[in-house]
C-alpha cells in the first residue's frame, strides 16, 4: 500500500470521526442547559458555571493536545479525545448531582481538545497533494452537526434526555473505533523539530489575532440569534433549532464548492468577500419581521462562514509546517477564547442595549474582521492561490461516504490516474451515473410516499399535515403527538427533510456529471 493510499484513508476515517462526533457536540451545547435546568434545577448562573467548566478545561488542553499530535500517532490521540467525549455524554446521562456534571463538563473539555487538534492535524497530511481537504472537513462537520439535529430533537420527546445522551455516547464510541481502524501514518511519528509551542504561537501570532476576532464576531451574531428568537419571537427549543438548520445545510452542502472560488480568486478577496456577506447579514438581523426571514438570511451567514473556516484551517496549516498539531492546537484555543469574548459581549449587549444596535455592533466587529483577516494571510506568507482540489473528492461532504477502493493506481509511478466521470466502485459500476442517481432518488421517493400514506390512514404523516394544517404550525413543530406517535410522526419529519436534501444533492451532481462528460467529450 502506497503512502498516498494510506493519507487517503486516514483522511477518510479521519471525516467519518468528525461527522459523528461533531453531531453530539454541537447538540449537547444545545440541550445542556435546557437539562441542567429541568433534572438538576440549575439556576442560570450555575449553568453558565456548567458550560465555562468544559470550555476552560478545553482551552487549557488544546495547546498540550498539539504537541501529543505532533510527538505520537495521532489516531491515537484522536481516538482517546472521542472516549473522552463518549464518557462525558455517560455522565450526563447518568448524573443526578452537580458535582458529576461538572465533572462530565471537565472531562468532555480534554476529549474535545484532543479530538479535534488531532483530527485537523491527521487532515492536514494530505494538504500538500489536495488543497480541498478543510472544506471536506467542515462538510462531514457540519453533515453531523445537521442530522444530529433533526434526529435527535425528533427523538427527544420519546427518549428523554437521558437517551440523548446514551445515543451521543454511542456515536463517539463508533468514532473511536474507526479511528483505532486508521491506517498508521506514514514516515516517521514524531520527529524532532525545530522550535517550540511558543515558536509556533509567535510565528502564528497574526493569525491567531484574527481567527479571534472572527471567532468572537460568529458567537455573538449567534447568541444574539438565538437570544432574540426565543425572548423576542417566543420560540420554543425545537422551533430555534430550525431556524438554524438550514445555514447547517447550506455550511455541508457549499463548503467544497465555494472552495474553487478560493482557487480562482485567492484566499484574502475570498475572506474579504465572506467578511463582507457575513456584515450584511448581521445588519439585515437588526430589522428581520419573522423567523422565517431569519432563516434565510442565516443561510447567507452560513456561506460566509463555509468558505472562511477552512481557508484559516489551511492557513495555519501551512504556516505551521512540521508542527502543525501545535499549529492547530494554539489555532483551536484563539477560537475558543474569541468565543467566550463573543459570547460575553454579545449577552451585555442584548441586555444593555436594544435589538438593533447590539446587531449593528456585532456587524461593526465582522466589518474589522474583512480588513483585519486578510491583511492577516499576507503576513504569514503562505500561498495566496492554493492548487485546485482533487477532482474526485472535491464534492461537499464526500469525504465520510465514499468508500475506498483499495485501487493504488493513482499512486504508483507510471499508472496515470482515472479520468473524471471514470471512476469504478467496489462493485465494477461507473461511479455517480446520471441515470443510476435518479434512479436511486426515485426509490427513495416511492418508499417515503408508500410509507407516508400508510402513516395518513393513523393520522400520522408529516407530509399529510403539511396539506391540511396551518403551514406555520407543522413547520415549527406544533402538531401534539405522544409517546410512539410522537416517535414515529417525527421520524416521518426527519425523513421528509433527508430526501429533500437528497433531491438537491442529486440534481447536483448529475449536472456535475454532465459538465465533466461535456468537459471531456469537447
């Protein structure tokens, strides 16, 4: 096996880990304090306590998790830091006292640390031959963070919070083991290097300023969001969560997409032009008449943030050359830090301040961060105009479903490598035929309407009530259900919004298949 083959498929096990452990991260952060309120009567303070426990424990350890990525093999440092997470969710699903769920908080911390520094830094072997792996990260990334949501906001009410917890467990124990499963890295684990973390820190200096900045300028716009749509709106949790569903969607859906225009036009007019998009979103928030409306223009924030994310992974990347676990440790805490600034400032300024100018604020600080970011990258010295990516993997979210071949042809000297449209899967199929992706759509479709119409004879069919019911009620959750209706009205639910996001999908790269074969038959 040839040591492309084998960065390719830690790659792979690498977005799989995330995708299924970002899910129950990004959904326990949005349930815990909804749960230390009702099983552990909380006051607000003491939840805030909760939730700084895990974020300060992380911040410390991000750093420390950067050298262990760089000094051992980091499937293993990865592999440990989803245990942790998978404990942390045991924790809460079994604590009945406070001091056990500071504890859960704490040990959820340092397996997050070292998770995902090790998960960036195992990605980022492969970013000198393909310059589109931290969009396909943020895809599998944000992939789990949207189905996390709507499966388990659905399951919610019938498996309780105790359940939730049990089944975020069970994904990062399946995390682990894919990522025990990684091939071991090629070349030799840590090898001695020049400098240090404070070397690393210095030389990342400008950047970390600036990913801060961002940082601080995203966790303010999104507490200002949620804040207003629950005390200015009245919605409920599951109503906000689908409010913010879509730009998750849109974040998985255009990460890789939005990563040619980086190719085309440079990494500093990109992040300017996101800063800018961003800008004009938190603006647009202060006089937004509905949820709906905030909805879609959460979706422009989304985009904004799908291709400046993986332009400041790569750039640290590159910038931290063969210390790039530390690269990506001190990287993750500027986050976390810039967080916590956001986070503070954008509560004083909700409760000090009225709707409109905490958002003019908020917009005020992403209008620095279009100067202030790229300026940024051009100090650092890395490559303005990255290469394309790899024609076979460059689709958003590709990278934790295609499954590997085996085939090391591409690898090899003299075995040039499949021509686009031309790649054969495991069972000796042409690969993402146009004909045989509408065809698989349409099984998809017949199965959901069979299934849908049997549910409507019991009066519990999503879709039917979509007809018949007030739109905004059904939308929104509205419809009283309990106990195995419930479950199954709201599996119906998730499955409508899967084969919708698969329609899209399919239309997509069946007009992608048809640019590449027109590309090669012209």
């Amino acid at each position: 096996m040839t040591a492309g083959v084998v960065r390719r498929r830690r790659e792979r096990q690498a977005l799989w880990a995330a995708t299924l452990t970002n899910g129950p991260n990004e959904l326990i952060d949005f349930v815990l304090p909804l749960w230390a309120g009702a099983a552990l009567g909380l006051s607000a303070t003491e939840v805030g306590v909760l939730t700084a426990v895990e974020m300060a424990v992380s911040v410390l350890v991000r750093p420390v998790a950067g050298v262990l990525a760089d000094r051992y093999e980091r499937r293993y440092v990865a592999a440990l830091g989803a245990l942790l997470y998978a404990v942390s969710c045991a924790g809460y699903a079994v604590a009945g006292e406070v001091a056990m769920a500071y504890g859960a908080a704490a040990v959820g911390g340092a397996g997050g640390a070292l998770l995902w520094v090790s998960v960036r830094a195992m990605v980022s072997e492969r970013l000198d031959e393909d310059s589109g792996v931290f969009p396909r990260l943020l895809s599998a990334e944000e992939t789990g963070s949207w189905v996390a949501f709507v499966a388990g906001l659905t399951l919610l009410g019938v498996i309780g919070f105790g359940g939730l917890f049990w089944l975020c467990a069970a994904a990062c124990l399946l995390a682990a083991g894919l990522l025990l499963a990684a091939p071991k890295r090629p070349g030799r684990v840590g090898a001695p290097v020049a400098g240090g973390l404070g070397a690393v820190g210095r030389r990342l200096r400008p950047m970390l300023f600036a990913v801060a900045m961002t940082m601080a300028a995203e966790a303010a716009v999104s507490l200002l969001l949620l804040l207003h749509l629950q005390r200015g709106f009245g919605l409920e949790v599951v109503q906000i969560a689908y409010v913010f569903l879509p730009g998750a969607i849109a974040m998985s859906v255009a990460a890789g997409y939005l990563h040619r225009y980086v190719v085309r036009f440079g990494r500093s007019r990109v992040l300017t032009a996101a800063s800018l998009a961003s800008c004009a979103f938190a603006v647009s928030l202060a006089w937004a008449p509905s949820p709906y409306v905030i909805a879609g223009l959460w979706v422009l924030s989304g985009l904004a943030w799908a291709a400046v994310i993986p332009v400041q992974q790569a750039v640290i990347a590159e910038a931290s050359g063969d210390q790039v676990g530390r690269g990506m440790g001190v990287y993750e805490s500027a986050c976390l830090v810039g967080a916590l600034v956001g986070s503070l400032v954008a509560g004083a300024l909700y409760d000090g301040a009225n709707w409109a100018v905490a958002c003019l604020v908020a917009a005020g600080l992403i209008l620095a961060g279009a100067v202030v970011v790229p300026r940024a990258v051009r100090r650092l010295g890395v490559t303005e105009f990255p290469p394309p990516a790899e024609n076979n993997d460059d689709e958003p979210a590709s990278g934790p479903v295609e499954q590997d071949t085996g085939d090391t042809s591409a690898d090899e000297p003299g075995v040039a490598k499949d021509e686009p449209g031309t790649a054969v899967d495991e069972v000796g199929g042409a690969k993402d035929e146009p004909a045989k992706l509408w065809a698989d759509l349409a099984v998809h479709a017949v199965l959901f309407a069979a299934t849908q119409a049997g549910l409507a004879f019991y009066d519990l069919s999503w879709v039917r009530d979509l007809v018949t019911r007030d739109l905004g009620t059904v939308l929104l959750g509205q419809v009283p259900r309990d106990g195995v209706a419930a479950f199954v009205y709201g599996a119906g639910r998730f499955w409508a919004i899967v084969l919708l996001i698969d329609l899209v999908w399919t239309v997509y790269r069946a007009l992608r298949r048809r640019s590449t074969t027109d590309r090669g038959t012209g």
